[in-house]
C-alpha cells in the first residue's frame, strides 16, 4: 500500500493549495484606502506582534518538554513528532491569523461597495482558509509520521508525540487568545461604553484595536487550535487502538490491523475533499440568504462524507458496523451543535432576558440555571454515540466515531471562524466610518456568525470529548498491552483518588482563568482611562489614541497569565503517573473528563445564552438599551464573556493535554 | 454478645433522655409575652404546618415506594426496614424543629434579661436537642434493625432499606425546606427591603414571618436529615463491607467478621458520649466567649473520641490499622470545615467586596472562581482519607473512616443548628422591638453562628462524600458478591456512559432547584406586593399583615417543586440499573460522585464568601450600605442564597440517595 500511503498527504497539500487559491481570491477584493486601511493594518500588525511574542514562549516552552522527551525513555522519534505536531500547529494559526486579518477590512470594502453577497464570500474564504489549513496541515504531518513510522504497530506509538505537540500549542493559544479577547473586550467596553459613553468600536477608544485584535486571537486561533488537536487527536487514537487490537476483534471487523490503523487517515482525507465540495456550495449560494448558503455548505458536506464513507469501507471489504460508527458520529456531532443553538438562541434567551426585569442577579441565576440544564441532552448524545458505535465495534468504535465527527472539520471550522472576521469587519467598518448601510450589512453577517459560532462550539466540545475518550481508551489499551493485569476498577481506590484529583482541575483550570480574564482587564482599564485623562482632544476627536499600548498591555498581560494553566495541565498527569501510577492516572482522566465535558457545555451556553439576551434587550426589546432591564443583562454579557471565550473553551483542550501526555508518556509507566 | 448488642439502643434511648432533658431546661426559660410571644408563635406554627404539609406528601411517596419493594424481590424486611427509616429521619427532623422553634424565642427573651452567657446556652441547647436527636435516632432505629437481621451476614442486607428509607425523607426535606427559605428569604427582602424601603425582620413586611419559618425549615430540619443519612449511611455501608469481607482480610484486620459489622456502630455510641460530653464542656465555657465555647466543645468531643476509639479498638483486639483509618477520617473532617471556613471568611470575602467596587459583574466573576478554586483542598482531602484509610485496611478501612467523621455529629449538628435559632432569636426580637441592646447580643450570636454554619456545610459535604463512597464501595461489593466476575472498568463502554450519564444530574438537579427558588420567589414576591397595596394602612404600621398567607404561598411552592427533583434521585438508579445493568449503574455512581462533591463546594463557598462580602460592606467598609458597591454584592449575595441554601446542600443528598437506592437494589440485578 506505498502508494495509497502517500494519498494523506497528497490530501494535505491539495487542501493548502485550495486555501492559497482562496487567499489569492481574498486579495482580489479591494483592502481599503487611507483610514480603512490603516485601521486594518493596526489590527493585522497587532495580532501578528500578538502571535509572534506568544510563539517565543511557546518556542522556550518546547525546547524544555523536547529536552524531557529526548533525556526519557521515549527517544528521538517522539521528540520529532513532538516538534512536528507543534509546529504544523502553530504554522496553521499562523496562516488562519494572517489570511483573517486580510479578510476582514475587504469584508468591509465588500459589503459597502459590492453588497451582502460579495461580503458574504469574502469573509466565508476568509474563514475558510482556516477551516482548510487546519485540515490540510493535520493529514501532511500525520500522513508524513504515517508513512515513516506508521507502517509499523511497533513503532506507531511515536505519532503520539505528534498529539502531544499539537495539544500544548493549542492550550497556549488557546488560554492565550482566550484571556487577550475578553480582556480587551471587558475593558474597553466598560471604560468606553460606560465610563465615557461613546459606542462600540468608536476610534476615540484606545481599546478598540485590541478588542479587534482580540478576536481574530482568540476566536481565529484559540478556536483554529482547538479543533486541530481534537481533530488530530480522534486520528491518532484511531490508530493507536487499531495498532493493540487483538486478532479476535480483527477478525470480527472482517480488516487487518493495516486497514483499520490505515482507515482514519483516509476517511480525513475524504473529509477534506467533501469539505472543499462545501466550500464551494456555499460559494455558489452566496446569492440567496447567507443562513440558506451556510447551511446547504454544512449539510451538503455531511452526507456526502457519509456516503463517501459507507462506499470506501464497503470497497475495503471493512465490516460495515464500523460505517455505523461512523455514521453515529456525523450525526451526533450535528445533534450537540442543534442544541446548543437552541439553548443559546432559542426560548431561553427570551426566559434570561425577562429575568432582566427584576435585575442583575435573577439575570445571573437563569442563565447558569439554562447552562446547567444545557448539559443534558449533548451528554445523553455523547452516551448514546458510546454505547451505539463501541457495540457496533468495540473501542475502536468509539474512536472512529470522533473520526466521522471531526472529518468534515474544513467546513466546519470555516463557517466558525466566518464569525469574527465579519465581527472585525462590522468594526473597521464603524471606526472607519463607512456609513449606516455598510454596517447594516456587517451586522446581519455578525449576527448569522454568532449563531454559527455557536453551533461550532457545541461541535467543538463534542468532538474535545470524543476525541480525548478516544485518546484515553488508546491510553488504557496500551498500559494493558505492556502489563496484562492491568484494570481501572472504579472500586480500586488508586482509581477511584485518581478521579476526585481529575475533577480538581477543571473546576481550578476555571478559576484560574476567569481571574486571569478580571485581573487583566483591570490593567486594560487603567490604561484606557490614563489615555482618556492624559491625551488632549482624545475624546474631542481630534487627536488619536495610542492604539499600540493597549495592544501591548492585552499581549502581555495573557501572555503571563497563560503559563500556569498550561503548566498545571501539561504536567499534572506526568507527576500522578509517575507518583502514584498508571491506576491513579487513569482515573484521573476519566474524573477529568467528565468534568471538562459538563463544565464546557454549562459555560459555552450560560455565556452565549446570557449574550444573546443582551442583544436582544439591545434590539429595543423589554425596555431597550438603556433601560434597567438593558443594565442587568450587560452584567449577564460581562460574566459570560470569560465564560464562554475563555474558561470554557480552555476545558476541551484541557482534557484533550491530559489526555495525549498520558498516551505520549504510557510507556513509561509500565 | 447478645448484651452488647443491646448497647447502641441503650445509647440512643439515653441520648434522647439526654434531648428531653435539654428541651425541659429550655423550657425554663421564659417564652416572652405579648407580642414576643405572638410573633414565636405564628413562627412555631408556620414550621409546624409546612412539616405536616411536607410529611403528607412524604407519606404518599413513601407508600408507593413501600409498594414497589413489597412487590419486588426484596421483601417485607426491607420494607420495615425503609418504613423504619423513613419514620426515625422524619422524626428527628420534627422534634428538632419543634424544639428549635422553642428556643429562638427563649433565646431573644435571655438576650434582653439575662445576657450573652445565658442566650448563648439557651440557643446552644436549641441546637443540641437536634444534635443528640438525629444521633439518637440513629443509633435506637440502627440498634434495633442491626438486633434482629444484622447478626446475620446472610440477613445484613435488609437493613440498606433503613437508609433508603432515611435519605428519601432527607432529599426531600432538603429540597423543600431549600426551596421554602430561600423564596421567602428572597421575597422578603426584595420587596421589603428594596422596594418598600423598611428594614429586615420589620413587621410591616408580610413575608418575615416566612422568612424565620424558613430558617428553621431549611437550616434546621433540612440540615439535620441531611447530616442524618449521612450519619446512617456510613454506618450501614460499613456493616455492608464487612458482611461481604473475604477471609483473608478478615485475617489481616486480626478481627471477626462479627467485630467489624458492629464495630460502626459502637463507635457511633461512644461518639454521642463524647458528643454529650461537649454539650457539657460548651455549658461550662458559656461565661467566656461564645466562641472559644463553642470550639472547646467541638474539639474536645473529637480529640475524646480518637482516644476511646483507640482504647476500644485495642480492647476488641482489632488492629490498630483500622483505628488509623478512625483518625483519618476525623481529622480530614476538621480539616475541610476548617478550609472552608477560610474561603467564606478570610482574604477571599475582603477581594470579593473589592470587586463589588467595579460592579456586580465583577462580583460574580470573583465568587464563581473563589468557589471553584475552594475545591481543591477539600478534595485533596478526600483523596488523601482514601488512599490512607484503604492502605490501612481496605474498603472498609474508607467506610470506617466515614464513621469517624460523623460519630460525634451529635455536637457538630448541635453547633450547626444553633445558628438558625440565634438568627430567629435576632428575627424575634427586630420584629417584637425588644430594643438595640438585645439586638446586638443575638447579632453577635447569629454572626458567630454563620461561620459555625460554614464549617458545618464544609463537614457536611465531606462527610456526605465519604458515606456515598462507602455506599457505593458496598454496592460493588454487593454485586461482585453475587457474580464473580463483576468488574467496573473505566474503559467498559457501559461504565464510561455511565459516568457521563452520573455526571448529568448533579448540573441538572442543580438547575432545577434554582430555578424553583426564582419561581417561588415570584410568587412570594407578588403576595407581598399585594398586600402593601391591598392591606389600608400597613406600610403606616396600623394594620397588621396577612402573614398565613405568605407562609402558605412558600410552603406550597415549595412542596409543589420539589416533587421533581426527588422522583429523579431515587428512580434514577432503578431505571439505569434495570434498563442498563449494574455495570452502567456503576459507573453512574462514580460520576455523580465527583459531580456532586465539587458543585456542592463550589457553590456552597461561592455562596458563603458573596454572603459575607455583603456583610462585610454592611458594617461599613468600601462606601458601607447604600452604596454602589453594595448594591453590587447584594446581587452576589442573592444569587448565593440558592447556591448555598437549596441546590449545594442538595447534592450531598442527591449522591447519597443514588448510592443507597442502588445498594438496596443490587441483589435485583444481578
């Protein structure tokens, strides 16, 4: 099978070829004269300076876990996957940051001289140069250690480290982005908004370019290297459950172990090409409304994944209860991502919104009264994908069940990161000064992305837990590989320890986090005020902010604050394994999962949920802006927004860390 | 040792001589005249009615339940023994709210006549009635079911129903006292204090008497059936683990089966003794001040009962490892009261009211993540009383150490008690005008009896935990017991759905007793907005309130609502174990375990630290009352009422109820 072994990576590169054809597109669209431009320049250069500063560490923080690799056990051929893994995941937010801070201005330029449907198509290749850079640089670094190391079930468990090393960046940018984001936003909104009463995204804040800033970093790339480990991940634990699979199971999938490690490779890579197929069904809709387009993008994709799927199995002679697996995946993964858009557009908003009237706290008790109720049926979804596909095909099942979620993540991720490139765009476009109709356009683009962004961090947590079940399934399987009487008795009480540890982190992963958020827009707002009280004619207009500052401020104060989570996670299941053993470690992940998965979906829909009820108090109803009722859903919006952007997206990754350094370090433990 | 089996009866007889001889030096104090005693009657009656109203519905439940294990395979046994436990759980709740009601009044009358001294040691022995009651109860109720089935390993079983039958009663007393004083407490001050302007506890308000009613229906009665199924459950699971204990551990514990099944519960005798011995020292101590009495009381009882434990340990001819396991469990239960105590009055309440000078988002953001942060000592805790207690001596070595965390609950309960009476005491002398002297003797009484209060839910929730464990230990056991090759591995598919599926009803049950609150509240709210404009002349203070009313609106509202989150707790497992298996049941446990131990101290410190912040503005620090800053934490303050008071208290009980209701069915399933 040389040559079909090469076809992931063929897949790779074809992908990166489509996104630089869509990034030649992008550029084909005028970027905007004089203020424009230089608004758009401000936000580029900002979120360039941002990545930049953030890789240095990233790069110190390497070179210590690459010294640790290489002086362990694990040898040098996980410490070339480490690297790899981590650097095709940097180079992905790398390029998605770049093409997006492109993108956005000639949104702008779009929607006031072409109309919404150029608009339309600038900011969706926008996002989806991401979604498919994502996708891409995943199937070449692991089709390449495939193809060197794969072959192979000795030597398979080296693509670990390929996890590993997608996973810490991911945590860094994501913890990163998520505490620069909400910082930025959190102070310039109520420095701006409140203290001095000028509106959104005015260019007199000096905050304003950071919060701009702000989400091209978080919710481009936090959310770019989210999906990319989950995604990474589900495949690798695929083939590390195939690579220990008894010969009994083999025989009952009616495959070799070849096929079976072989198959989430070339599912992804299916993926990719029915993800491009999207792209482009979007791209030919983009004259109706922009929902209808979005959504025949994302369904069409779908079920053609499925039914390429069930075609490619059946042609590999592969058991078709392994399609179903798949096939339960898909589904789920579209379940978990219509609820969250329920609970978070839906009834409730109107339920949070009515609590406004008897003020900020009945506000706060609703929405976490929905976030907590929100957990319910995407939890019953992920225990239906488990019991259905791990009795379709065992454990392997399940894993292959995140592969059919994750595998049309080019679409996916496109239509997530469309989102806060037309948000950015609505902002160059008000600062800018770009007139009413501009901005009418930008907002119905902005509105539409939050509920697809939405939609996409339902999916995001569904695919984090699938992924990181898988991971931890792979983590299991090996230990017992090495040492038979391996178990992980809920009664054994090294197990049962491991657990309670395991569900400490999420819970103190939060709260870390959510201070991070209060402390540094704490330093936000003392700068912005000191510009205020210190520039002449700053609020007059006629002198300008000094935007660079406060950019600077955001960056440092996550790039500091971001360490310790990162830490904790990386190193937290290193000291349980090796101090109280594989045992402790297992349950420790199992307790951690848990709780990941329920505190993620609690935040993701108690901040979107409250977010909305403030937009829709904003849109005049109950009172309207202003109003008593419009001050107790702001307070609402301000608690949700370290909720849903930065502790509850750092969970899924959180999970997923724990997860991929215990499979990288299994090895050793035994 | 027919004779000494009579010893815990013997004990729980003189424990309620005890009681009744508390209650009659109570009643020598003088009950006030007039209008004192008018306003403690309307508050006797009210908790009066609720329970009468509450316990129908129980009656209706618990017959239905008695039903479905009638016509089951479990038999008549196990009936009684639920129908045994569900009247002791229901009695002790009653006599301690009868008895508790008694005293507040008793207490403010001593304030205004007598002093601190005697004020103190009225509304102690207010809170001891309880204490020694829900002991007493136990040990008479557990003697006696232990007498004629628990002799025999092969009968031991049936006495799981006695704590099936306690832990019904528990939740839902729980959840409806929860649901009762938190609506009335709410609406009270909302209208009253907000809207009409007058000051707490003012007679005007209609709401007030609900509100002190309240007290008694949720800290007293709900708390004492929350400590009492814990108290009962670790001593059922105890003898659970050692009816079913191999051998060979027999061997190495140096012990008879015979000892270890009963050793539970003569720790439990001799801890009310200890227990009855601090009521005496706090007596003793009465004239210092209050707060080193109280402590001397609490700590000697402990330290007295590690030293009889050992003696008795030693005497028996047990190992001394099993007494280690004793020791841990007492000091893990001192460690975690005193940790949170910490988080709801130390540093963390002075940066909580700082937030509130940048507003009530601010104030959320700062308590939500003080209380997750608090997890992680406690838990630590817990994970250390674990691997300690069972490297000593096993399983049993981690129900054992749950006995000796709550063998002296007879002083931790009377501490923890005595805080609603001296609040009531405060209540009653506001309302009668007894004048700013005795106002500020039960002020500083009810102050001292908020932080006792927080240690106490500290307790509370580690002792749950640990009697949950032990439960679910025995569940195991039990099953394993009956089929051989019972395993419950993290990575059977059927565990990890049922973890996840665990892992849903602490969220949504939280969910759902909030969102009682609010709803309960708006009733309330509505009630006494009518009468301040339907009732001519009561704002003027020349027509009375319709005080009934208000009491009759909370206590349907709360019955009404806590229908609901009942049926799920105690159905739960049955439909999972028939429906699933014991495998899924399993891991269901598991999951609602560490679910439910980390909400649980989330929310009740996050409660506890926004409930002091706001005190600590109150006495006049950061702009003191009326302030911006207050306003901000008062909303902290609110949203803490239900978090603290009704859906934290109920996880403890939530767990417990799961474990035991699947205890009792375990011989059905396999």
């Amino acid at each position: 099978m040389s040559l079909s072994a090469l076809f992931p990576m063929f897949l790779g590169v074809f992908g990166l070829g489509g996104a630089f054809y869509l990034y030649k597109e992008v550029k084909k669209y005028p970027g905007g004269e004089d203020k424009i431009a230089r608004i758009a320049e401000q936000i580029h250069l900002g979120a360039m300076v941002f990545m930049r500063r953030e890789y240095k560490i990233l790069g110190i923080f390497c070179a210590v876990v690459l010294f640790l690799i290489l002086i362990s056990d694990l040898g040098w051929k996980t410490a070339l996957s480490f690297l790899i893994g981590a650097f095709t995941s940097a180079l992905a937010g790398y390029i998605g940051m770049y093409t997006a801070t492109q993108a956005n201005v000639r949104t702008a330029v779009a929607a006031s001289t072409e109309g919404v449907s150029s608009a339309l198509t600038v900011a969706f290749f926008g996002g989806s140069i991401m979604g498919l850079t994502v996708a891409s640089m995943g199937l070449l670094g692991l089709g390449f250690l495939y193809l060197i190391f794969g072959g192979n079930p000795e030597t398979a468990h080296v693509i670990h480290g390929f996890g590993m090393g997608a996973s810490s960046v991911a945590l860094f940018s994501r913890v990163g982005g998520g505490i620069f984001t909400k910082s930025a936003d959190v102070g310039a909104d109520l420095v701006g908004k409140i203290e001095a009463g000028i509106p959104e995204d005015d260019p007199r804040n000096p905050g304003v370019i950071a919060d701009n800033v702000g989400d091209n970093v978080g919710d481009v790339a936090g959310m770019g290297s989210d999906i990319f480990e989950s995604y990474c991940g589900s495949i690798i634990a695929t083939i590390a459950l195939a690579s220990t699979m008894a010969a009994t199971t083999l025989t009952q999938l009616n495959a070799s172990q070849d096929q079976l490690m072989f198959l989430p490779l070339v599912l992804a890579s299916f993926g990719l090409i029915c993800s491009m197929i999207g792209i482009f069904i979007v791209k030919q809709s983009a004259n109706k409304s922009p929902e209808v387009a979005l959504r025949a993008g994302t369904i069409g994709s779908s079920v053609l994944f499925i039914f390429i799927a069930l075609l490619l199995i059946a042609v590999m002679g592969i058991s078709l209860k392994v399609w179903g697996s798949v096939l339960v995946g898909a589904v789920g993964g579209i379940i978990i991502g219509l609820v969250t858009e329920y609970y978070t557009s839906g009834a409730p908003v109107l339920k949070v919104a009515k609590a406004g009237e008897t003020g900020p706290a009945t506000v706060m008790i609703a929405g976490l009264s929905v976030g907590m109720q929100s957990v319910v049926i995407p939890v019953l979804t992920i225990c239906g994908i488990i019991l259905i596909s791990s009795n379709l095909s065992g454990l392997y099942g399940v894993a292959i069940s995140a592969v059919g979620m994750l595998a049309t993540v080019g679409i996916t991720m496109a239509i997530d990161a469309y989102g806060p490139v037309a948000d950015n765009a609505g902002g160059i476009a008000e600062m800018g000064g770009m007139g009413k109709e501009t901005r009418e356009i930008t907002d119905s683009l902005d509105e539409l992305g939050n509920t697809t962004a939405a939609i996409g961090k339902g999916f995001a947590i569904g695919a984090a837990a699938l992924a990181a079940l898988a991971i931890i399934s792979a983590f299991i399987e090996t230990i017992s590989h090495h040492q038979q009487d391996f178990s992980l008795q809920i009664n054994d009480p090294l197990v049962l320890a491991g657990m309670f540890l395991g569900g400490i982190f999420p819970f103190l992963i939060s709260a870390i986090t959510m201070n991070a958020v209060g402390e540094a827009a704490f330093d936000m707002i003392k700068e912005i005020r000191r510009q205020f009280r210190d520039i002449p004619g700053l609020l007059e207009g006629t002198a300008e902010p000094d935007t660079e500052r406060c950019v600077d401020i955001a960056t440092t104060a996550a790039l500091k604050r971001m360490v310790l989570p990162g830490i904790l996670a990386v190193f937290s299941p290193v000291v349980v394994g090796f101090l109280l053993g594989p045992e402790a470690l297992g349950g420790m992940l199992g307790g951690a999962l848990i709780c990941c998965v329920l505190l993620a979906l609690t935040m993701a829909n108690a901040g979107g949920v409250w977010d909305n009820a403030k937009k829709h108090v904003e849109k005049g109803n109950l009172g309207g802006k202003g109003s008593e009722t419009h001050k107790a859903v702001v307070v609402g919006d301000t608690v949700g927004d370290p909720f849903k952007d930065t502790s509850g997206p750092a969970m899924n990754i959180l999970i997923n860390v724990m997860a991929i350094v215990s499979l990288v370090i299994a090895p050793l433990l035994v």
